[in-house]
C-alpha cells in the first residue's frame, strides 16, 4: 500500500524540528510518505504548540476539519502532539474522541509502534510522558535537505519564568551527549550543509556528557562545531541572558563561524516585570551582556522577544522597555501581548492591564523594533555582503534566495549551480521584508 502521511506544525523552531523527525522516522520504519492533500492522507498528524491562546484554539479548530473526513473514511488515524499534547492530554479525547493517540514532544520516537498497536486493537493511545531524553537514540541518522540544518542539542527549559507553559509541556532541560551532536554535525556536513543551527529553549544551559563522562559546556560545543569541516556559519536559537556568560562571549572573538547576530529573549525592559517574571537579571545585567560582546563584535545586531501587558505593567513599566529598546538599538524582533496560561503562576496575577491599552503598546513596541529594523537594513544599501545561497527565490524562481549573516534574504540573478554555496553580492536594494543584490564574487574558499 501507498501510505502517505499529513503534518501539520505550530508553534517553535524545537516543533518544526520534531515534525520532521517524525516524518524521517515513519518513512524509514513503516514507509509513509509525507502529503499535503488530507483526503489521500493515512495518517494526519497535529504537532501543536501551547505558548499563547491562539496557539492552542488552533487545535480544535483543524480537529474539527479532520472529524468530517473522518467520519467519511474511518481507517484514517489521528494524532495529536506536541504541547498543548501534554498540557491537555485526555481533554483532547473527551473533547475531540475521533482522536487515535495522542503524543507528547519526549515520546514521539514512540510513534510507530503506537501506530502498529492502534492499528491492532483499535484502543486510543495516550503517551505524554517524559522519559529521560531516549528518544534521540530511537530517531534515523540525520538527512540534510539543504544547506542549512538544524540540530537540536538540548530539551526542555528549567527556567519557570511564571508566564510560560514550557517547562511543564518539555519537562527540564536535558542536554545531548556531545559525541551524538557532532557525530550528527559532521554527517550533515558530508552532504552539503554549510550553516548549523543550534537549537534548544536555553542553549547556553547546555551541559553535555562527553565519551569520558566529564562535562562540556555550550562555549566549549561551539569550538568543537566550528573545527567541523565544511561548517562555515553557526547560529543557535534560543538564549537566556542568566547563563549568557564570558566563556560564550569570548567564542564571538575567537570563532568567525559564529554569526554576527544574537536573538537574546529579554521580555521588558523593566526590572519590576522582570522580577514578576522570574527572569532573574536586571536591565544593567543584559547591557552589560551586550556592551562586552559589542567590544569584540562591534557590527553584531541583536534581535529578542517582548511580552506586553503583563499583570502590573504600568505605563512607567512600559516607556522603559521602549527606552531600553532605542538604547540597545534592538533589530527584528518577536513580540506578543501576554496571554494567561492555566498552570502557570502568572494565569493567577490580578491587576490586569486594560486590552486597548494592551493593543497600544504592542503597536507602538512594533513601530519603534521596524523602524531600527529598517534602519539597520538601509545601512546595509551598496555594501558588499557574503550569502549562502538557499535556493530558487520564491517569486521568481529563475532568481536565487540568499541570506546574509544579519539573517535577511537577498535575492539575486545567479545560476543555479550556487545553491547551496557562499557568494559575495553587493546589495543594490532595500525592500520591507527583502534585499536584492548582485554577484560580486563566487569563488569563495
Ligand atoms: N526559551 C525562549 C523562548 C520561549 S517561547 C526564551 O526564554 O526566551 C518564545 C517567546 O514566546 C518567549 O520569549 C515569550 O516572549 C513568548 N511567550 C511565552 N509565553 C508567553 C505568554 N504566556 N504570553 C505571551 N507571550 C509568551
Ligand atoms: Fe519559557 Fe522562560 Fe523557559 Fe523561555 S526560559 S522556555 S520563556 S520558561
Ligand atoms: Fe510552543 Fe511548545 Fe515550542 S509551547 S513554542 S511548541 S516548546
């Protein structure tokens, strides 16, 4: 039989990443394919995030698509993921009882023989528990897709900032053995890839076993990811100013693989918030963070994530994290108005900011981000940039898309032979959401 395989992916670059172990893994155990049309689909499988509101009422709203094929062609099996998978677990059966099995992210390696077992007695499955990180001994070798790849090297979060549903929906930050992570780097490496991303929800916590069981830490991880042939760019996602230390700062001086760009999550720019967030640093501490790394780094741009209207945020509050926003001169960045999570300390916060005033902030936080935002780009007008060349460029695909290391895309004309390799283009426009660019050079290394 043809079995073909339906994924649909919310939420955090970690899902993404655990959405495509998924379909490696029932390709290679149990041969589906993946598809895009549900009505050939054998298997539709929701991969879900919880972090905010709408996140989550996603979830029921595609189920209910789902139910009416369902009803149509009953063989089909339903699965549910991801974090609103272990948050909500059997709520999702008895809201939705059309649903097979129901996985957590730390028990999708369980997925096939789930699959086999549903498929024998026709009894829904629910496995939301967090075995200590087993499940990448259970995933197929790493296969590249293109020439950026990314790699997880951490799970979970052991912050408990009081606003966020990850560490009871990831479970505590658990570090890969760093023998597994490179072993991994390496072979991507071998089929093309040039650019890793390092992924985790705090990379920097990362403490892992090493073959003689002592321990090494993420700035020692970034050397040895950097000695790997063929790497040439190193990003990781995401960071936590706590553990940002000067091991870490002193790899952006030694290490040219390493990206001149930071994402470094801050929330506000308010110490009283920060303190309500359980974000155990103050405003001084995250300058001081970027002031040491713009010493060794002096062009290095530094994006991040703001909550708005958190319980008790008061206009004071609020003008702070816009004048700490101009100060640090963040660029593109993330920002969201808070959204009350059950389970969490914040859900429980009185003294509500009013909604428009809520709206107002996160337009006004918005404007102030894009306008440096556009800034930094315009700076980059007639300059000479290097790119790694991605792929056709998606409106014209007899054009190449390209990134730079600051992370914006620059389309170019170019053969297609490029993809996939480093080019010097000089940046001939400043769009929105783009750049355009001309080849200077090709040859590069
Ligand atoms: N581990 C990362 C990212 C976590 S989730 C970090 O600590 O920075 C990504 C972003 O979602 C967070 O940085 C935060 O800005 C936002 N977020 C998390 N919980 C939220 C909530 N309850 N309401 C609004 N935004 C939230
Ligand atoms: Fe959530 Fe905080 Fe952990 Fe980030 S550090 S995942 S915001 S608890
Ligand atoms: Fe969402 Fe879970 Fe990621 S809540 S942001 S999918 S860790």
């Amino acid at each position: 039989m043809n079995k073909k395989l339906l994924i649909k992916t919310w939420g955090c670059q970690m899902n993404e990443y655990d959405s495509s172990k998924i379909s490696d893994l029932l390709y290679v155990t149990q041969g589906y394919k993946l598809t895009e049309n549900p009505e050939e689909a054998n298997v539709l499988l929701l991969n879900t995030c919880s972090i905010r509101e709408k996140a989550q009422e996603k979830v029921f709203h595609q189920l209910g698509r789902w139910k009416t094929l369902k009803n149509k062609k009953t063989e089909v099996i339903i699965c549910v993921g991801g974090c609103v998978a272990t948050q909500e677990g059997d709520y999702i059966r008895k809201r939705s009882p059309f649903v097979d099995i129901i996985f957590g992210p730390q028990t999708l390696h369980r997925l096939p023989e789930m699959i086999s077992q549903f498929q024998e007695n026709k009894v829904s499955i629910i496995d939301i528990s967090f075995p200590e990180i087993e499940k990448f001994d259970h995933l197929p070798p790493a296969r590249a897709e293109g020439t950026t790849a990314f790699i997880s090297i951490m799970e979970g979060c052991s912050k408990y900032c009081t606003y966020c549903v990850v560490p009871y929906t990831r479970g505590e930050e658990v570090s890969r053995p760093i023998d597994d992570i490179l072993f991994e780097i390496v072979r991507l490496a071998e089929q093309g890839v040039r650019e890793v991303n390092l992924l985790g929800q705090n990379v920097n916590a990362y403490r892992g076993k090493t073959y003689n069981n002592s321990i090494c830490s993420f700035a020692e991880l970034l050397y040895l990811v950097a000695s790997v042939d063929g790497i040439d760019r190193i990003r990781f996602t995401t960071s936590h100013p706590v553990e940002f230390t000067d091991d870490i700062i002193a790899v952006y001086d030694d290490i040219p693989e390493l990206v001149d760009f930071l994402h470094l999550p801050v929330q506000s720019g308010s110490d009283k918030i920060l303190t309500m967030m359980n974000r155990p640093h103050t405003i001084l501490e995250y300058k001081s963070i970027v002031r040491k790394l713009r010493q060794v780094r002096p062009n290095i741009q530094i994006s991040s994530d703001f909550i708005v209207g958190f319980p008790g945020e008061s206009d004071k509050d609020f003008q702070e994290t816009i004048e700490f926003i101009k100060d640090v001169n963040f660029d593109m960045s993330f920002s969201f108005i808070f959204s009350p999570r059950p389970g969490t300390p914040a859900a429980n916060y009185s003294c509500n900011v009013p909604e428009q005033v809520k709206k107002k902030r996160l337009y006004e936080l918005q404007q102030t981000i894009n306008i440096q935002a556009m800034r930094y780009s315009r700076l980059m007008l007639h300059t000479e940039q290097r790119v790694l060349v991605e792929g056709p460029s998606k409106k014209n695909l007899m054009e190449l898309r390209s990134r730079t290391e600051n992370n914006r895309i620059v389309n170019f004309e170019g053969s297609p032979e490029l993809i996939g390799k480093f080019v010097d283009v000089k940046i001939t426009n400043v769009f929105a959401n783009s750049l355009r660019g001309q080849i200077i050079r090709t040859e590069i290394k």
